[in-house]
C-alpha cells in the first residue's frame, strides 16, 4: 500500500530548498574564487605594455649593453695573455732566447682597445640676442581675479574672463581642444570654453589654494597641484578626481607632465620640445637630466637669483627668469650663457617690482611672453640686425667640466 504523500505549500518548499542550499555552501562563505594565474599574468603584461610600452625594453637593453663591454674586455685581455703565453713556448728554439717583457715596455691589459679622445669641450652655437618688442599693460595687478585674452600680433586685448573670486595663479591652454584651464586661491579649478567664453566644468577637491596646473599632452588628463601638499590628476570630461599625488610635506610650486631630486626646492620645470631632456630651476643651478633614466646632464650656474620660471624653444633657446628681473638667456646643449638682460619695470613702478613670475614661447619659437611683477606682459624676440660679427660668441673651451651636484 503506498503512502501518502504529505503535500507542501509552495513557500514551505521554496523555503526548504533555501536552507539546503545555505547549508551546502556555509563552508565556503566570505571565501573568494581561485585566482587564475596565466590570465592574472596576461592581465599585468597588457596593462604594463598599454602604460609603460616606451620604457619597458629600456632597463634590459642598457644592462645587455653593459655586459657587452665587460664581455669584449674580457676577450681583450684573454688574447693579450695567450700572445704572450705563444710568444713564451716558442722561444725555446729561437736564435735569441725570449726574456719577457720589460717593465718598462709593458703594454696595458687594454692596449687593443679603440684610444680614448682627449676631453673636450663642444663648441656653443650662435643664438642672436634678444631685445624687447612690446609691453602689454592693462591688468589691475596679479589679484585681480581676471583672466585677459591678448591678440598676440597687435597687441590688443580681445577677451575678459571673469569667475574667480580670489588670485588667478595659473592657466594652460589645451592644444587639443577650444579649452583653458584655470586655477587660483580660491581652491577652484575651471574649464573655459574659448567658443562662449564661460565656464563649462569645475573640479573640486583641493582643500587649499591651488598653485600650478599642467595639461598632458596626449591625453585628456589634468594635474593640478598647491598649498595642500597634493597633485590631483582629473579626468578633463567627467571631472573625477582619478588620482590623488601625495608625498610633499609643503606647498607644491611646479609641475609638468609629460608622455610616458634636487636638495633644495625646485621652483620651475621645463621639458624640451624635440629632445628627449628637461631642465629643472632651483635656487643654485639649473639643473639638467636626461629621461627616462633621469640621468644628471649639466649644471647651468650664474643666475644669481631665485628662478620662478623657465622657457625652451625648438631652436636650443632655454630662458630663465628671476625674482629680481634678470632674465638669462643659455644655449641648451652646451650651457652656454649668451645674452643676459634686465627687465624694466613701467614708470610708476617701484624697482622691487621688477620680477618675472611666469614666461613662455609661442608655437613658432620667434617671440618670448613674460608676465611680470609691474602688472605687465612683455614681449621679446630676436634682433634682425645681428650677426655673428656683431655679437660674436665669447667662448673658452675648457678640457673638463665639474659637474656639482
């Protein structure tokens, strides 16, 4: 006789059916699923290649270079011994027995090797001196909260953008998109579009004055960075806060981005536009190095001031500006220190605001702009009428170069 099967209500066996599934997988609770390491390590290979493909290969092919040297001496001085070694065993039957060789005509273990060239000095090209073109006047002064926009060939101001409420400390212009980008002491961060002249984004995050902006160049990132001790990287469309620099333990001054440590405080940085180089300013020296290893170049000494800013052109033209209102002009491959002038301040200006605060070329590299501490913009570009009979260079090789660190 069969039995009777007890029915159920729907919930009671939904209910049911829970609870063993809670008890099978109890065990496993809070445990995460087994990582799959080939595909972890293809994941790492991408990601490293997407970001660092440029640099990667750069490490292991210096060190083979490296072991390749050793290698080649090595082989150098083997073969020096087994000559010796041949010439020892076959002076047995010689006419005149073989004594070996004298002290005195020794030869080194690297004698085979390619001579060295005797240390010199390169020559610096010939850059024609500078002298000032125009002066541009109309701001109120550096805390005006207004950001002008000057017509570069005659000199009139076409635009006035008004939105801060405090100092205006830095701007970039996109090269990629109609956009300008502005930070000041009100802790704002804009985006401007140059098509309507207004705001269009803002980026919130920094906790203090923002000191220095920087655009990178391929992509559509932005690094701010000031009295907080923090460089924030932003996405330029969605505003988000992608990363937040920490590290400095003061206010940042400088930064710079590029595709891809000084003792004492670093006021400007400036990367090269064809070369694979930058320069950084400090109260010393400017310093330059070599990427991506960072290798220290040369010091260019003599500017006697604090460096706020620094420009480069493609022509080897590096410019740097000082708190006093010197402006040095230095060939960039030699460090040579060709031209130095003394910015004027406009009447009714006191001397002590004869300061450079920031300096930049123009996409041609044939015109120098300078904003200054007498609430001016000045203009500066090269002299036509000069030559190298005029202003010859005043040059003195020197067999070796100190290099200070």
């Amino acid at each position: 006789m069969s039995e009777e099967v007890i029915k159920h209500s729907v919930h009671t066996l939904v209910f049911r059916s829970l609870k063993r599934s809670h008890d099978m997988f109890l065990s496993n609770q809070g445990l995460l699923p087994p990582i799959d390491e080939k595909a972890e390590k293809i994941l790492k290979g991408v990601k490293a290649r997407d970001s660092y493909g440029q640099v990667m290969d750069t490490v292991q092919l210096a060190q083979a270079v490296k072991q390749q040297d050793m290698r080649m001496q090595t082989d150098i001085t083997t073969d020096n011994g087994e000559l010796a070694e041949t010439a020892a065993l076959g002076s047995e039957g010689a006419l005149v027995p073989f004594t070996g060789p004298t002290p005195t005509a020794a030869a080194p273990s690297g004698a085979l090797a390619v001579p060295r060239k005797p240390p010199a000095m390169p020559k610096p090209k010939w850059h024609a001196p500078w002298k000032l073109f125009r002066v541009i006047s109309g701001h109120l002064g550096a805390a005006d909260r207004v950001i002008k926009i000057w017509d570069l060939a005659s000199g009139k101001l076409k635009v006035s953008l008004t939105g801060h409420v405090s100092t205006v400390r830095g701007l970039e212009v996109s090269s990629r998109h109609p956009y300008l980008f502005s930070c000041g002491e009100d802790r704002q961060v804009k985006c401007w579009d140059l098509e309507y002249n207004k705001v269009i984004r803002h980026y919130h995050g920094h906790l203090s004055a923002v000191y220095t902006i920087s655009l990178h160049p391929t992509i559509d990132v932005l690094v701010t960075a000031g009295r907080d001790a923090t460089a924030r990287v932003w996405d330029m469309r969605t505003k988000a806060n992608v990363h937040t620099l920490t590290g400095h333990t003061d206010t940042i001054a400088s930064l710079a981005c590029q595709a891809a440590e000084p003792q004492k405080s670093v006021r400007s940085i400036v990367i090269h536009p064809t070369l694979y180089t930058f320069a950084s300013a400090s109260p010393d020296n400017i310093k330059q190095w070599k990427c991506p290893e960072g290798k220290f170049i040369q010091n260019l000494s003599g500017h006697n001031a604090i460096v706020n800013c620094m420009a480069v052109n493609p022509e080897g033209v590096l410019v740097s500006g000082g708190d006093n209102g010197t402006m040095y002009f230095w060939d960039w491959r030699t460090g040579y220190n060709f031209q130095r002038l003394q910015a004027a301040v406009q009447p009714g200006s006191m001397d002590s605001e004869a300061g450079i605060f920031a300096m930049t070329f123009d996409n041609s590299g044939s015109r120098l702009i300078t904003t200054e501490a007498d609430k001016t913009i000045k203009i500066y570009r090269e002299d036509d009428t000069a030559s190298e009979e005029t202003h010859p260079i005043n040059w003195r090789p020197e067999i070796l170069k100190r290099r200070k660190f």
